[in-house]
C-alpha cells in the first residue's frame, strides 16, 4: 500500500502520524514543501520516498508533480491532516480516483455556514447562523439573530478575528477590526462549557473517541494573556453530562458522511443542560491534543490513526486510564525568558502526576500566544480521578510563573 502523505513534517505532530503509516506496514511518500534535509529525523526515517515542491498552495504544480510521480508509482491513498491543504489532498483523490473524502465532501469540514447548513438540514442543533460579504449583510444578521452573538471568519482557525457582540455599540467597535475578513459568519452567542468531541474513525464506525473539556472557553483564553489556558482530556465518557454531547459527536460525523481517519469536533454545553454543536474538522485536533489522548489512555494514537486508515482496524487497546490534562504557560514581560518561578515546589508536591514538561528555557524568546496556544510552554499532568486533576492542574496554572525582559 503506497500512501501519499501531504506535509508530512510539519507542522510537528505530522511527523508522528508519517512514522505511524510506515509502522503499520504502509510505503509512506511524503509531499511537501519541507526539503527532504529540513524533514524532522522521525518523519524522514519512516518515508521510503520524498517529493518536495517549493508550494503546496500552488495546486496546479503540485498536480502535475504528482502525475508524474504516479508513472512510476502507483498511488494508493492520499492522507492530509493538516487543515490547509485539505482540499488538496481531495483534489488529489479526484485525480486519481482514490478513495476518502473528495472536494465537496471536504467543503463543509472547511466552510463553516456550510457546515451548519447540512447538519441543520439533518436536524441538529446548531447556533443560528448566517454569512456575509457586507457590512449591511452583518447588521441585517444582528437584526435577525439579535445579541449577544458572535462574529467570526467562515474559515478560521485559533479564534483568530472572532469577537463576542453584545450591543449595536459593540459591533460598531468590531465591525473595522474584521474589514479584511472576506465572509464572516455571524451567530447566536452560545453560552456554556465547551468541549470537544474526537474521534478515529475506519469505515463510517467510530473506533475511539475522545472529549477534551476547555478551562476556560478558547475565546477567553485567547482573549487574556494572564489565563493559563486547559484542556482536560476525560477519562470517564460515560457520565450523563457527556452523553448528548457524543450523541450529537456521532450524528455529526454521519450526516457529513465522514468515514476514515480523525475528526475534531467542538460542542457547547449550556447551563440548562441543552447542547449545540460549535464545529468541526476532518483532522486531529492541535494544540498537542494528540499527546493529551496519549497520556490519557497510555497508547499511541498516531498509530491508531494510521492502522485505521490503511486497515480499518485499531488493535491497540485505547482504553481510558487517566484525566489528563494539559496547562499552557505564558511568560510575564516581553522578549526572552528569564527564568521561573514555582516550579520545585510544584514537582516536589505533585512530581508524580506530571507526565510531561516543556517550557521554554531561559534565553529563548517568548512566542506569540495569540497565534500559539502552546504559548511560552506546556504542562501535563494526569490522574484517575477528575477532581485531583483539575485540583493540580489549577495548581500549576496559578502556582507556576515565567518570567521574561
Ligand atoms: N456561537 C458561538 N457561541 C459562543 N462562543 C462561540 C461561538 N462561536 C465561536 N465561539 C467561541 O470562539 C471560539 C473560536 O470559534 P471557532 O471554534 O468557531 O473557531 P476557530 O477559530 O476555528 O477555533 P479553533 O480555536 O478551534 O481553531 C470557540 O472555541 C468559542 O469559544
Ligand atoms: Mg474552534
């Protein structure tokens, strides 16, 4: 089986699903715009074969590059993860008459009024919805939808360019920071929790799932910097506040006919216990939610990925041993890092349910943690019960600081 993988080192986690193709017996082809020499050593080990192209987004280059390519090795499947070049990972398909998703089945994964369009077309519940190109399409949205609601890009991604409007006065604040947006949608504001709703799937059959809850929701998080932000990978799916949520989950994934390979949904949970889908993404999620499922269940999900989509099983046990949860860590002060603080105390007390640790180390710059959730480092730390879990993870959250100048 020759699998093409698109981008298969980067962004970083795709390295891990390359070696998982290649583990679970498939002749991996990577296509990227990575130079074989720039490929991280994992992703190249595991590829029999590399083709680089100065850009992926040039479509009709990559087209014609793999035309050639398929004269002399024939091309089973093509795989794409990473959001951007979904698409042409379908055009792909179509070429070839590969199976997996083709474009128009990829255009409600990307386009978010479509999205809602066809599960409201099969009776699920969405925020109400609509899209504009105009500044008179918005306010007529508002007028329809009424406040408080949300404008957001019909394609976006990390809560970029999304706002919270809870007045005419608001929006006449939002609507000049969202000119260069082309279409936005403008919904109903969804007030709750919110969690996620993953899964690997092989032949339309849901495999393993997987919930993350957010602590707090994305767009706060994104919209202070002093917030440690969480995602809580749960261990016990079974709970009654869980059950319309992967009720929904699967409901979604089979009126977009979705059939193999990872989904990342989001979902709202509001406090008189009604849930409304967010959305989703024919993908995993980011933001080292993969890992998270790994310390959660102590497999190896990118694998599992991979022996769903080249053989329609997972045999690893995916069983659910632990909450686990990652923290997300921003430095005080701009520039680079100095140093920090609360961290002895933090591994002498709690030591033993930390499973992994990466901050930035001193000397290093502070990344951007608008358009990075990892932000200036992470922490995960996991338990078997919910309580101790967010007990230290909060811990960490508040307890641990960086510093930088
Ligand atoms: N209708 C809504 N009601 C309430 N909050 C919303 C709504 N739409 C979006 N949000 C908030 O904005 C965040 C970002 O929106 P959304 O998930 O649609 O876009 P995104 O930019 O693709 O997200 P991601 O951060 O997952 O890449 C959500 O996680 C949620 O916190
Ligand atoms: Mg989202």
């Amino acid at each position: 089986m020759n699998v093409l993988m698109i981008s298969p080192g980067f962004p970083a986690e795709m390295a891990f699903f390359t070696r998982g193709l290649s583990a679970v017996g498939a002749s991996v082809i990577g296509l990227g715009d990575q130079p074989s020499a720039a490929l991280p050593t994992t992703a190249r080990k595991a590829l029999s074969h590399h083709v680089y192209v100065a850009s992926l987004a040039d479509e009709a280059a990559v087209l014609q590059t793999v035309r050639d390519l398929n004269q002399h090795v024939r091309i089973d499947q093509v795989e794409c993860l990473w959001e951007p070049y979904m698409m042409l990972a379908a055009r792909l398909r179509e070429e070839f008459e590969l199976p997996g998703l083709n474009r128009s089945q990829t255009e409600p994964f990307r386009d978010k009024e479509l999205m809602k369009t066809v599960l409201d077309r099969a009776g699920l519940r969405t925020p109400q919805h609509d899209s504009t190109e105009t500044v008179a399409g918005v306010w007529a949205a508002a007028e329809r939808i009424g406040f408080p609601l949300i404008v957001k890009p019909i394609d976006g991604a990390g809560s970029a360019d999304t706002y919270r409007v809870d007045s005419v006065a608001d929006l006449n604040d939002v609507l000049p920071m969202i000119g260069h947006v082309r279409r936005v949608s403008v919904e109903e504001f969804i007030d709750g929790e919110e969690f996620t709703f993953d899964t690997v799937c092989a032949n339309g059959e849901i495999l393993f799932e997987n919930i993350c809850w957010y602590r707090p929701r994305p767009l706060q998080a994104r919209s202070h910097e002093w917030i440690s932000p969480m995602t809580i990978a749960l261990r016990d799916l079974s709970v009654p506040d869980l059950r319309d949520g992967r009720t929904l989950g699967a409901a979604v994934i089979e009126a977009l006919g979705f059939r193999d390979g990872f989904t990342h949904m989001e979902w709202y949970r509001k406090s008189d216990g009604e849930i409304v889908f967010g959305e989703i993404g024919a993908r995993p999620p980011g933001g080292r939610t993969v890992d998270l499922m790994n310390y959660a269940t102590d497999a190896d999900l990118f694998t599992a990925w991979a022996e769903a989509v080249v053989h329609g099983r997972v045999s690893q046990d995916l069983d659910r041993r632990y909450n686990a949860a990652s923290i997300f860590k921003r430095a005080v002060g701009s520039g680079y890092i100095t140093g920090h603080e609360g961290l002895d105390r933090l591994l002498t007390e709690c030591g033993g349910s930390v499973a992994a640790l990466d901050l930035l180390p001193v000397g290093a710059h502070r990344r951007d943690w608008r358009a990075t959730l990892i932000s200036d480092g992470m922490v995960i730390v996991r338990d078997y019960e919910l309580s101790k879990t967010v007990q230290i993870a909060d811990r960490f959250a508040s307890e641990l600081t960086m510093h930088a100048s």
